[in-house]
C-alpha cells in the first residue's frame, strides 16, 4: 500500500515503515528556540541534569518576538539566551535578523524530509519545502536538546487538491483562510495536511510557506508541500531521489480528500476574535477600520510586500489610517529597498518598521484599544491579540489589506 | 470533590494566559493572571482540586507552556473537554496535568457543580450521575503517572 508525504518522512527517519496513529521516536535534524521561551528551555535543560547539547549546531536561536526590546524585563531574555548560547557552544544564533520561521529555510536550515522542532506553534511553516516541522514547548524542547529525539504519533492526512488558475487578487493567504473556514479551527487537529494540484505546483515558495506556516490554525501537526525545482532553488539544493519521492503515493491512505477549484477563491477575512470566522471581503465592505498591519512569518515576505505596493502605488493612506509594513526578515527588508517596494509604501504614507514579529504578537508597534479595528495579514485574530481584548482584528491578504488602507474602511481589492 | 469552572470552545492559549504575562520570570506572577479576559476572578475564585471544563478544541493557538502550567499552579486538578488542541494536550502530559477527553460532560453540567474524577477508572462522577472518559495511549498515561516528562526522564 501507497504512503503519503507525512508516512514517507517518518520511513526515512526511522528506517522502517509506519503506519498512522502509531508511536515512535524520531531522530530530530533541527531544532528552533526562540526569544520568548529560551528563559524556560534554559532552566528545564538544566533541571533535567544535561550538560551538553546532544548536537550543537542542530539548534538554531532567533530573537524575534522581543526584537528591539520594548520593556526592560525584555532584555533578560537575551542575557539568558547569549549565556545559554556561550555555555552549551551553539553557532547558530540570529539576534535581529527577522522572524524565526522566515530564517530557519531563508538561512538555510532546513531541508525537504527534515524533521524539524520549534518552540513557536507556526513551525508548522516548513512544510513549504517538504520538512516535517511541527510546534512543541518548552519542557520538550528540552529534551529534545539533550537527546536529540522526541516521540510522536504518525498523523493521518488530510489530502487538499487545489487545481487551476487563481483570480487577480486572490492570493495564496486568501485559499488558507477559505480551508481554515471549512475545516474549522480543530478540523485537522492531530492530522497532517498535504497539498497537492496544479495551483500549489504553479506557487512560489514564498506563497506555499503562508499556507503551511496557518495550518496550525486548524490544529494540523504539520502542512506538507512536494519538493519540487522551485524547493531546490529556493534551498540552493539539486533535489536527491529520495526527496524526490517525497510525494503522497496514489495509492496512499487519506482521511479526507478535499477539492477546489482556484478560480472559485474569492478574496476573504477572518472575522473577529478566530480564525474559522472566515468571510467574502464582500460581505464586509464599508466597516470602518483604525490601522492596518502588513507582515508576520504568514505575510511579511518579498511578494507580499510587493502586492501591497502594487495597490498602493501613487496613492494615499487615509489620513486617519496607520498602515504599519514589518518585513520578515533582513534579507527581505534589503531586496524590498533594492527594488523600490519600501519607496513606493513610504511615499502611500506606510509606516515601515524594523523586521521582528511586530505587532502579530501583540508586545510592539502598533497596539490598538477598545473598539478599534484592525486589518492584519497575520495568523491569529484571537481576543486580546494586539492590545485590548475589544479590539477587532480581521486577517486578510496583503492586496486586501492595501487595497482597505486606501479607503480606511474594508474594500475588496 | 472539587467544583467545576466551566469555557466554551477554541478557548485559545491567549485566553488561558495572554502573551504581556508569559515573559514574566516566574510562575507564581502569572498565574493570577489566568483566563483573565473570560473571567477577571478566575485566579482568586478557583481551589486546589476544582476542574476546568470546557467544549472543543481547547488549547488552541500558541505552544506557550505556560498554558498548562498556570493552571496546575493554581491548583487545578484536571481539564476535561470535548477535545483538546494537539500543542497544549502534550504539554499539560508533559507538565503532568491531566487532560481528559469526555465527550458528554459539558453539555451535562454547570459551572459550580461538584465533580470527581477517577481517572484509573476513566469516568468523572458530577450530580449522582458518570460519565465515561476517553483513556489516555500508555505511552502519555506512564508519562503523566510519573508527573510528567522530566520525572520521567528521572526514572529512564
């Protein structure tokens, strides 16, 4: 019997088939830990009697949530995390580089077949490039730190076959919102998403991590992409057989099996406070919004920067809009200059910021109070996300997200 | 016994405790903090051996520990829902909290109702009447016997 991509890289790892549900330990290839929780990993790891990490230069350090600090007590956090760092000789340490998730495969840390950890529950991101990657805390983070393995039950899959061409203005964040919406929030809980079809083939790498680093927001444990030529460019790597093979096998065991066709996506939000409230910008238009925030390891990367502008170009923000653009990571923040992208958004009136988590994580640059309304093309609009519990934040695409800063109220783009 | 405090569903990690608290040093100072934005007294109101009961998908979000934990500082002798999100249902094992599926409970019992639970025998006992729990795999009911994934480590 056929494997899907998930059984594959579980094959792989362990040296012997196995089958869904069932419990095994893997050997992990990367670990990721970042700012806020190194304080926990750092005293659990000691707690836990290790005096060496089990492979040093499999652990990787970003420091991103709290990047530049904004409260003194911030700053505790990279004193314990350099320490940590200098004691157990780890290399691999980014300390305002971006956001975790956009450097671990920008930086080269991943690869397709990978298994991968992280202390951020949108580690689910690398499945853009074929990893298994998935969000842990910090206890396990620990461990896995001194023994290099972690246990886990093989998920079922959900199979997602999107084939055609998209409409104009619909991008890849707006087919995530529309398969958040029709799962529900715990519709794929303990599963693992594999998408397949000419439309994610045709995707760019960059579009394809939007929609695995969200599949958290249906509980998925990981959301897989088939390696494919545009994975081997974008991880500077020639594809081996075996990564080739990283393909769900017609003959594979699926759970569900669900279709779309691209040119019936329309684009969408997520309505206040969760992200299976998920609507046609359509049947929103003309609410009234406060601020709108382009960004966030789901929508902070060169492309989407580069929609926004598309919208935004020679025209205004209204006046009594804040637009606020985080680019995700350094690199990107570097090309968006290069190319004229952060021209064009500075001269529409944005607010550019350094690369960070920024506001998605509520601590920074941007926070709303009661009865404000946000547009945001991050992952979680969940009650309190960004600043008071009565403010209402609705997820969308970096087009819709542009086309809404223009008007001040919510548009369609 | 202990008395119920009852959530509804995707109560999100946000929820249990935001993110401004989960850079706090310690525990113990953001535990009075728990399930703030539902309920502002919960960390006040709530004793050792009360319940938390809630609906489906809880936990889900982030993969702060501190979830859990907070609610195991306070006292909290299990949580018990239709279903759990995978990232906290790990972690409370991990950090020995229980978590116990039951799919009947919540449509059953109201919030200050007396429980007990009675896990080797997975059923929960509330107004004279079980109800039936799902068991937890061997594998994470051995973790959490022991009281989570560092004592057990200890015993390995």
């Amino acid at each position: 019997m056929g494997l899907t991509i998930i059984e594959k890289i579980v094959r792989n790892n362990i040296g012997k088939e196995v089958r869904p549900g069932e419990i095994v330990t893997v050997n992990v290839d990367r670990v990721m830990i970042h700012d806020i929780f190194i304080p926990f990993v750092a005293s659990k790891f000691e707690e836990m009697g290790f005096t060496k990490i089990w492979d040093p230069d499999k652990a990787v350090l970003i420091y991103d949530h709290l990047v530049p600090a904004s409260q003194v007590d911030d700053t505790r956090h990279f004193r314990i995390g350099n320490e940590f760092v200098e004691k157990y000789d780890m290399k691999n340490i980014h300390r305002s580089d971006g956001i975790c998730h956009q450097l671990m495969t920008e930086a080269g840390y991943v690869k397709p077949g990978n298994i991968v950890f992280g202390t951020d529950s949108h580690t689910t991101t690398y499945g853009c490039v074929g990893a298994f990657s998935s969000g842990i805390g910090y206890t396990e983070m620990a461990s896995i730190l001194g023994t290099g393995t972690l246990w886990i039950r093989v998920p079922e899959t959900i199979k997602v076959n999107i084939t055609g061409k998209l409409p104009e203005n619909v991008m890849a964040k707006d087919i995530i919102l529309k398969l958040i919406g029709d799962l529900g929030a715990d519709g794929a809980t303990y599963k693992a998403l594999e998408f397949t079809g000419d439309t994610v083939e045709n995707m760019t790498v960059a579009s394809r991590m939007c929609m695995s680093n969200m599949a958290i927001e249906a509980g998925a444990k990981c959301a897989l992409f088939s390696p494919d030529e545009k994975t081997a460019e974008y991880c500077g790597i020639t594809l081996t057989e075996k990564e080739q093979d990283l393909v769900g096998d017609a003959d594979a065991q699926y759970c569900r099996v669900i279709e779309y066709k691209a040119e019936e996506f329309v684009p969408v939000m997520a309505c206040p406070s969760n992200v299976d409230n998920v609507k046609p910008v359509t049947e929103l238009v003309g609410k009234n919004i406060d601020q709108v925030f382009i960004g966030s390891c789901t929508n902070g990367r060169l492309e989407d920067l580069m929609a926004a502008a598309e919208i935004l170009k020679g025209k205004q923000v209204a006046p009594f809009v804040k637009l606020i653009v985080t680019p995700a990571s350094r690199k990107i923040y570097q090309e968006a200059t290069k190319n004229g992208t952060l021209a064009v958004l500075a001269e529409a009136g944005a607010i550019i910021t350094h690369p960070s988590c920024g506001l998605c994580c509520g601590r920074t640059g941007g926070i709303l109070t009661d009865g404000e309304t946000v547009i945001a093309t991050n992952n979680r609009n969940f009650l309190g996300r960004m600043g008071t519990s009565k403010v209402n934040i609705y997820l969308a695409s970096p087009k819709t997200a542009a086309a809404c800063a223009i008007e001040g109220k919510i548009v369609a783009p | 016994m202990g008395k119920i405090f009852k959530f509804g569903q995707d109560v999100d990690t946000d929820q249990i405790i935001a993110s401004q608290y989960i850079i706090y040093p310690t525990i113990d100072e953001m535990k009075v903090h728990t399930f703030e934005s539902l309920d502002t007294d919960f960390a006040s109101k709530v004793q050792p051996g009360d319940y938390v009961v809630a609906s489906e998908n809880f936990g889900c979000g982030s993969s702060r520990e501190q979830a859990p934990t907070v609610l195991k500082a306070l006292g909290v002798k299990a949580v018990i829902a239709k279903s759990f999100a995978r990232i906290f249902y790990r972690n409370a094992i991990n950090i020995g909290l229980p978590v116990i599926v039951c799919k009947e409970l919540y449509d059953n019992v109201n919030a200050g109702d007396e429980m007990e639970l009675f896990m080797q025998e997975g059923v929960v006992r509330v107004n004279e009447k079980e109800y039936a729990c799902t068991k937890l795999p061997e594998y994470m009911q051995g973790i959490l016997d022991q009281g989570g994934l560092i004592a057990s480590l200890d015993r390995d």
